[in-house]
C-alpha cells in the first residue's frame, strides 16, 4: 500500500486532513493548533511531498525522517504532523479491520469520562450551568477563573471573586462531585499562589494552567508553594517538553494534546512517561467530531487517562461524519469501528466554510495587555 495524496481541508474553526491510499483505504486527523489554521494547512501541503509514494504502515519512521530531517522544531510543524500521524494510524487499524486502540495495546475501558464546563457571567448563571451537567449524570465539572470584563480587576478583586464563584457552586453540586479550575495561564506567580490558597477549602480536584507556559521555573516555584494538584502541558508540542515537565516533578496532570503533541506515536510515549511518575494524562481537546473521536481511542488504550472536554458544543457537526461518537451521561463510548471510528464526509464540508480566529486582545483598566 501506497500513499497517494495528502488534502487538509479548513471546515468552520478545524483543520482537517485526509490521507488517500493506492488500496482505496482513506485516513482521518486533525490538527490542534487552532489559532492559526492557515499556517498550518500550508505546512501540511508542504510535508505532504515528502508522504507521497511512501508506505503508511511505516509511522514511527515517517515522524522520525520528517521530524529530525531539518532539526527545525515548533507548534506549526507539530500541529501539521499529529494531523497526519493520526491519520496514519487510521488507514493501518482499518487495514487490519479493527479500531485503533487496539493496535496501541488494547482497551483499558469501556468508555471515557469527560467533564461538563461550567458557564456563566454571574455567581447564579454558574450555579445554573453546573446543577444543570450534574442532572445530566455528569461527575465531573470544570470551571473558568475568567469572564467577561474581569481583566479590568485588581489582583485581590479578582482572586476574591473566582473563589466566591467556586464556593457558590460548590456549595450547590455538594462534595460528591469533582470540580476543577481552569485559569487559562494568567495569572502571576504570586497572583496564582494567593488563589490556590483561597481555594483550598472546596476540595478542587485539580489546578489548571495557573501561569503561562514558557517558564517552568516560574511553575515550580507556585509548585512548591501550593496543596492544589496543578495540570498543565496543552501547550507544549514534543516529548522533549513533556519530560522536562515531569522529571521536575511539577504537576500531578498532564494536558497533552494528540492533535498538537505528535499524534499517537508521541503521546503513546508521553503517556508511558508519565505513567512511570504516577502522573495522571489530562488531554486538552479541541475540535470538531473527527478529534473527539480520535482522541477517545487513545483514552481507551492508556492505563493512566484522567479526564477531558466532553465538547458537545462540536456535536452540531456530527453530519460531516458517518458515526459520530455516542455519549452517556458523563461519559463517551469507546468505538469498536474499525479505526479511528468514523470517516469524514467530504460532501458536507462546504457547508461550513473555514471561520478565522481574530486577535482582538484583552486589556485591563489602564490600557494595558491583561493576557
């Protein structure tokens, strides 16, 4: 079998990708960096000539050549390689008739738990929104430290207001239910000290992206400083990262993103990394129906998987694929189908014309870039 062409395909807000074969079996991905599809879908275009001719069983040996050829590393190269490596793995578990996870060691469950976002501007609209996930046999919830106009707080406003927020909504789902912060990397040092303090009273089950990424001697230090179990890593892009992450024994969860962090064939081994730390596998997920879908099989196939995105806000995609996944309360079904568990619909792709990411920014009181 022979690859025979690469098209990526900008659909809404997703950078899909589909991999053609000599044998008539066709592969599916998707690339996670989702801020700059445009970038991306050319770097696609531009490794494709390197797949063209090759054999598509041979995955490890393609990341390996195209990865380590230049020595040329970044989130646009990444990005564009997971899409693809995923969809490698998809035309080798449909060869051989059977679902992915199976090739990556077999189902560790049945189905994958995800978590319900709590929304909402006001102290009663998040109170709505989590009651509402949790009559919807939801276990798991996670919240956002931000909305909108609250980049205009001071530091002390801002803190005590995301904590009377989780205490609110706490109080309203009881202590049966996990709860989660997500803080979307703002915050200070110092800032994200404070609140891991203030919030310790309504059992968080985790603390996500306090800072932003690019110092991991900043995150140590809040680290070393809180009772918060911190996850991070959604935007890290390689391996190499990752251990960095672990081995300074920062985080108790790892948001590895497959559509961003080297498809199956790198996050396999981020997991078996962590695995070996007894560190817990967050993946971070964004994306339309082919990514749920491809992301539940790696869930199934690691004994470490955590937690992520339910994102049912994708579901009204569901017709630009044939087997959308199925949900059941909190939770995902893992597919038995035969690779990833769908294939794209390329006639009902132009019904959702690409939708570009502006950047508009956020601004605090006196003028100045807030995060």
């Amino acid at each position: 079998m022979k690859i025979e062409k690469i098209t990526p395909f900008m659909v809404d807000r997703f950078l899909l990708v589909r991999v053609y074969t000599d044998e008539g079996i066709v592969g599916n991905g998707e690339a996670g960096l989702w801020a700059h599809h445009p970038t991306v879908y050319a770097a696609i275009q531009e490794l494709s000539e390197y797949y063209i001719g090759k054999d598509p069983a041979r995955i490890e040996h393609h990341f390996q050549t195209v990865s380590r050829s230049t020595h040329f590393m970044g989130a646009v190269q990444s990005a564009a390689l997971s899409a693809i490596d995923i969809a490698l793995w998809d035309i080798l578990a449909k060869s051989v008739n059977l679902p992915v996870y199976q090739l990556l060691g077999g189902k560790c469950r049945d189905k994958v738990k995800v978590f319900g976002n709590v929304g909402g501007a006001t102290i009663d609209e998040c109170v709505q929104s989590a009651t509402k996930w949790v009559e919807q046999g939801y276990v798991s919830l996670r919240m956002a430290g931000f909305w909108p106009g609250c980049e205009k707080l001071n530091p002390t406003q801002e803190v005590t207001q995301i904590a009377e927020r989780v205490k609110y909504v706490r109080e309203a789902i009881g202590n049966d239910i996990d709860l989660g912060i997500e803080c979307h990397r703002n915050f200070t040092p110092e800032e994200a000290i404070t609140l891991a303090h203030a919030l310790e009273p309504y059992r968080m089950l985790y603390y996500e992206d306090p800072l932003a990424p690019e110092s991991l001697e900043a995150m140590e230090y809040v680290a070393r400083h809180i009772r918060l179990p911190m996850a991070t890593g959604e935007r890290f892009y390689n391996i190499y990262q990752f251990k960095d992450l672990i081995d300074r024994k920062i985080v108790s969860l790892i948001r590895c993103d497959p559509s961003l962090a080297g498809g199956y064939t790198q996050c396999k081994k981020i997991a078996g990394m962590a695995e070996a730390a007894f560190i817990g596998i967050f993946p971070h997920l964004m994306g339309s129906p082919v990514n749920i879908s491809a992301f539940v099989q790696f869930d199934a196939s690691i004994p470490n998987y955590f937690l992520h995105e339910n994102y049912v806000t994708s579901d009204v995609f569901n017709e630009i694929v044939d087997h959308p996944v199925e949900r059941e309360g909190g939770y995902i079904l893992v597919s038995d189908r035969p690779g990833i568990g769908l294939d794209i619909k390329e006639d009902k792709l132009a019904k959702y014309p690409y939708k570009p990411i502006k950047i508009t920014g956020a601004f605090g009181a006196d003028g100045s870039v807030a995060h």
